[in-house]
C-alpha cells in the first residue's frame, strides 16, 4: 500500500451519528480510557472509527480488506476483526470512513490496550492507538470527628453497623465487609485494614476474579449515622 493514504482520524467513541444530507460524520462521547468496577469485565456498545484520504483509489478496485485488531497489555489480541470497504470511483484523494461496531469487549486485566487497523492483505498498520482500561480512582471518603461519632451513639434511631457482601462470579464465593460507629482512632484503623489499601478486592477463593471496593465502602460509609427506617 505504500504512502498513498493521509490519516486523518482514528478514535474510539460510543456512538456515531450519520448527517442524511450531508454524509457527515459525528462522534459521542469520543473516550481515550475507561474505568471499569471489576475485572474480568465487558465494554459493549463501542465504536471504533478511522478517516483516511487516499491519492488514488483505482489502485484498489475491488476495494480494501482491513483488519481491526485490539491487543492487551499481556500483548494477546483479544479482538480481530475485519472488513471490507469499498473506495468508489477513480477519484484524486477520495475521502473514506472506517466504522468498526464493537458489540462486547472482554478485557481481563487493567493496563494499556493497543488498536490497530491494518491493510490486511498487505499486512501494513494505517492507523493505531490506545486504550486505557483501568479500577475507578479511589474515592473520598468523608470521615467524622470523635464528638460527632460520640453523639451518634447516644442515640438510638441511627444506623451504627453495616455489612455488606459481595459474591464472586466465577466461584461463588462470598466476602463479608463490615463496619461501625467507632470513636477510638485505634479502632477505627483496625476497620480500615479490613479492607485492600488499593481497595481492590481479589477473590480468596479462585483468585480469578477482581472487584474495586470503591463504592461499596462509600455506599457503607454514607450510611452509618442515618435514620433507621421504620418498619
């Protein structure tokens, strides 16, 4: 193939939006990195989009086979697809789109994704890229002073304890996570190391499963200290 195509975009978005008069293309939610809660996880409802000018497409009049392929960070291809596109007419710099619809994604592991679109045939990379694919930052958590946790417990309408379980999908198996009103900074610390400093929950049971302890423990926090509900 040469040097006789110019690239002029290659994104991954959520979805594309065709313009019926003019042909014009536009993208949703145009993403370079997602936050994922676990892993393994599924992406769906993902596009894969490429533009490119080429000087002569009489050059291809059968039109041009591509090859998308989505490489993970242990370097294992995890996607390949491919696809034909025809070019058209004998026109100088004849302007085409390359729109990959990616259904469901499984990604296994956080880290860097590569994307590439090839000229199959001729096995020559025209466009690549990456994707990160990450745990969500670990959230603030907002904490009460001693006075504040003293008061609580004097009273007898408040939530002082929750627990919440998680499940395993793989495995089935279930961790419990606790917590409670608790004034003494000691005490409190020994809650705190109850749960993964990264807040990444690995299973103990089969290990094959990852979970980000991120809203859970943020969930449990918000809800120590409010109204029991009445029955």
């Amino acid at each position: 193939m040469g040097t006789d195509f110019i690239k002029s975009y290659f994104l991954v978005c959520e979805n594309v939006v065709k313009d019926a008069r003019s042909g014009a293309l536009s993208f949703i939610n145009i993403r370079s990195r997602f936050f994922v809660e676990s892993f393994p996880s599924n992406l769906t409802g993902l596009f894969v989009c490429a533009g490119f000018l080429f000087d002569d497409v009489s050059k291809y009049p059968d039109g041009l086979l591509t090859q998308l392929k989505i490489i993970s960070p242990e370097n294992k291809i995890i996607l390949d697809l491919k696809q034909k596109l025809l070019l058209g007419k004998d026109e100088k710099y004849k302007g085409c789109d390359f729109i990959f619809n990616i259904e469901r994604l499984l990604v296994d592991d956080p880290g860097v994704y590569r994307i590439q679109l090839i000229d199959f045939p001729n096995e020559i990379i025209m466009a690549q890229t990456k994707l990160w694919i990450d745990f969500p930052p670990i959230p603030q958590i907002p904490k009460r002073d001693k006075p504040e946790i003293d008061q609580l417990l004097k009273r007898k309408d408040i939530i002082k304890k929750v627990r919440s379980a998680i499940r395993c999908p793989k495995c089935k198996h279930e961790k419990t996570f606790e917590l409670h009103l608790e004034p003494d900074p000691i005490k409190q610390l020994e809650q705190e190391l109850g749960f993964p400093d990264d807040l990444v929950y690995h299973c103990e049971n089969c290990g094959k499963w990852r979970v980000h302890l991120g809203k859970i423990l943020l969930f449990m926090t918000k809800k120590l200290g409010q109204k029991v509900r009445p029955n």
